[in-house]
DNA sequence: ACCTGAACACCGTTCAAGT
DNA sequence: ACCTGAACACCGTTCAAGT
C-alpha cells in the first residue's frame, strides 16, 4: 500500500461509464421539479448521482446545455397526439397534454421561460396542431396566428399556475398572500374584494384551464362558420 | 476641527444619502432591460450607481427583495385605465397596456416568471379589469374565470415574444434558429414546413397580439349574447 | 474515452466597524 | 441612519492530470 511517491491523495476513478447522458437529464428533472431549477448546481447533481462535478462535463459543455437536455426531455414526455378526428378534439387533446407536462413537471416552465428555444423540440407537436387547423379550413396565415394565440394561452396558465401550486405548498407564502389580499380596501378596490372567494376559488382550480380553452375554440367555431 | 471626544452622539451631517430606493429600483431595471434579471449583480448594480456593494442592504434585505421592488415598480409604469365606457373597449386598453409595459421591460417578464407575485400590485388593474368584466354583465365567478384567462393570454405572449424579441437581436441566435427549422423533414413536417413563412411573420409580428385578443372577446360577446 | 481534485474568478451575504 | 472592506460559503468552469 504504502509508497514512496508524495502521493497526490487521488480518490479511486471509475473508469466504466458511471452515469449516461439519459439518468443525468432525468436526474437532473426530477431535482428541478423538486427544488426548482436554481436549487440544482452541478456539484449537487453530480453528488446525488455519485459521481465527481467534473464528470459532469463529459455529456454537457455547460450547464445551459443541461437545462437544454432538461427541457427537450420533459418536452418528449408529451404523447403522441392523435391525426384524424374533428379538428376540436385534437386542438383540445394536443393543449390539455401540454398543459398536464407543464403541471406534472414545474420546473419545465421555468425552463421555457430561461433559454429560448432552438426550434426543433416541439415540432411533432407543432405538426399536428397546425395540421388541426388546417383541416379545420384555416387558410395558411391564419392557422400560423391561431396556434401562435393558442400557445400563448397554454404558456400563460402554464406559468401562473406554477406559482399558485408553488405557493399553495408553501403554508407561509400561502398565509403571506391572503393576508395582503385580504388587507385590500374595499374602498378603493370593492370589485377584487367582492370577487376574492372566486379569484381564490378560480386560480389553478380544476376547469380554469378548460374554461379558457373553451372560450378560445368557440371563438374560432365561430369564425369558421361565418361569424 | 479634531476632537478629543468619543463623539457618540455627534452625527455631523449625518452620512449624506448616496442613493435612494427610487433610484437603485430604476437602475436596476434598466440594467435588467438590457442584459437580463440574472446578469445584474449586487456588485455590478452598485458600482453602477457608484457605492459600495454593501450599501446596498442598506436599502434592501436580500436580492430577492430587490427583485419584487423591480418587478413592483414595472408593473406600476402601466397607466391607470379607464374606468368607464363600453367594457370591450376598457378590457382592450387594460390587456394592450400591460403588453406593451411586458413588451418595453423584457426583464419584467423573467421576473414575474422567477418572483410569485404577493397580491398588492397590480390590484388597480386588477380592480379595473373585473370592474369592465361584471359591467359588461359576467356574474363573479365567470368574470373571476374571465380575468384569470385572460391574464393567461397576456402573460404566455409576453413571455414567447420577449424570447423571439431577443433572439432577433442576436444574429447568431437567430441563424440558428432558422437553419433549424429549415433543416425540419418536409415528409415529417409538412404542415410545419409549408407554413414556416407565415409563422416567421407571425411570431411577435404587430397584430399577433391582438388577434388572440380579438378572439377571445369575440368569444366572450357570443357568450353574453347567449351564444 | 471517461473521470477527477485543485484552483480560478466569480456570487450573495455576514460581520465588524467607521461616519 | 447610512455606508464600507474583508471574509465566508458558495457557484460554474478551466486546468492538468489520472485510468
């Protein structure tokens, strides 16, 4: 054992593939999700998967490429939409899919809101809800404008109900929230104070989501008969 | 003017302030404007305003703090809308308004993405926008359900077009981005690749916005006319 | 190819202190 | 009250290796 050598006190290597590029993504997901995304540094990540930091970058070349990986990963995690049927029901069946991977995974939200995306990620999606209003009878600029407005409905609820499940977790931050609501004058603002109980009752509740979606595909029911 | 006293109680001009609340609050928006929420630095903001780091926490207890103060004083730049009228009308300036302070102050997007929002600000929009709701005719729980839906829509095009914004003003990013979805199968991808024109225009192009808009009160007109 | 500790240039924040 | 430099415990990442 002992040697003569100033012995650099080198902690025994796994030379074998110890982690591979898929059990750090999804690691690395689950972590988010549980602590958000800032919470994870690489030191921690590579300690939960038992592997040196460094080890790290032998599958990522920064860790902005990570939360890349992180987010195409929890992007695929949406099924497969279906490519026939009434166009309602696909454009419903496509956003209530998305809508439940944005819930499922909280931490894909913010990760949408930090990196742009590179254009590839959703593009089966894509195909299939343009592919949907097309065959509803959109022309070509306006089915293009009808996704892009759908989309932003699904980031939108994705974002704020985020941050409701977020708080709702968080008995303090919860208490905090109420408290300021609750300290409103009802002199100054009677309408948000007579509404509190339906604000409290509407935000990140099971149908808000659908409500608005509803709201959005009569719109264009509408449209598409003539009105 | 030396003395040999301990001086406790002498507080000569007391310390000059330096800065003020306002006036780290708005440099530190404008910092985030350019650069992103996340490249300004406690050390940075203050070598900005030409103090110590520390001074600083003087003003405020963490970085986070400073973040809600920052996010606090965009959302205040919005306008008072109006508070009479046809509700169509006063729903559109309210939601056109917060797009466009979205849009002025792309920080303001990442913050309300990272910070949840603790119930005060935005309470006169708040007030405004559910006032124009239950004018129009919704009952509470449905002008509650309107209002959260439509703050959906702003807040998901808000956060798509800050990232399409940014990525036009950089050329890297944006070559990139393109050879992307050019380099999309046009056997996978049909519906993707023969609308790639309109969706190049359509993505945070003037009218994008208030197309989804229009829908969308277009739907809530059919729905109060007992469509 | 895969893995690693040490080290570097940062960061937010605490501390003790100076006016 | 207001302001400050030094110091602490981090962070992502570079480096120079080790297998």
């Amino acid at each position: 054992m002992a040697t003569s050598e100033p012995a650099r006190t080198t902690r025994p290597r796994a030379s074998r593939k110890a982690v591979s590029h898929d059990v750090i993504v999804s690691t690395a997901l689950r972590m988010m999700d549980a602590a958000g995304p800032e919470a994870v540094t690489i030191r921690s990540l590579a300690e939960e998967l038992g592997v040196g930091a460094m080890t790290l970058y032998t599958y990522f070349r920064s860790k902005d490429e990570l939360y890349d990986a992180v987010r195409d990963h929890a992007l695929g995690l949406q099924p497969v939409p279906p490519a026939e049927g009434d166009w309602e029901d696909r454009v419903r069946a496509i956003l209530t899919g998305l809508h439940r991977v944005l819930i499922e995974h909280p931490s894909l939200m913010q990760l949408l809101a930090r990196r742009p995306l590179a254009g590839h990620e959703p593009a089966e999606i894509t195909e299939a809800h343009l592919r949907a209003l097309r065959d509803a009878g959109f022309d070509p600029p306006t089915a293009a404008r009808v996704h892009i407005a759908l989309i932003y409905y699904l980031l939108g609820s994705g974002m704020w109900e985020r941050q409701r499940i977020a708080e709702s977790a968080d008995p303090e931050e919860r208490r905090q929230f109420r408290a300021t609501v609750e300290a409103l004058s009802a002199r100054d603002y009677p309408t948000v104070v007579a509404l509190a109980p339906e604000l409290a009752h509407t935000v990140a509740h099971p149908g808000q989501f659908e409500f608005g979606l509803d709201l959005m595909i009569a719109a264009l029911r509408q449209r598409l008969a003539g009105g």
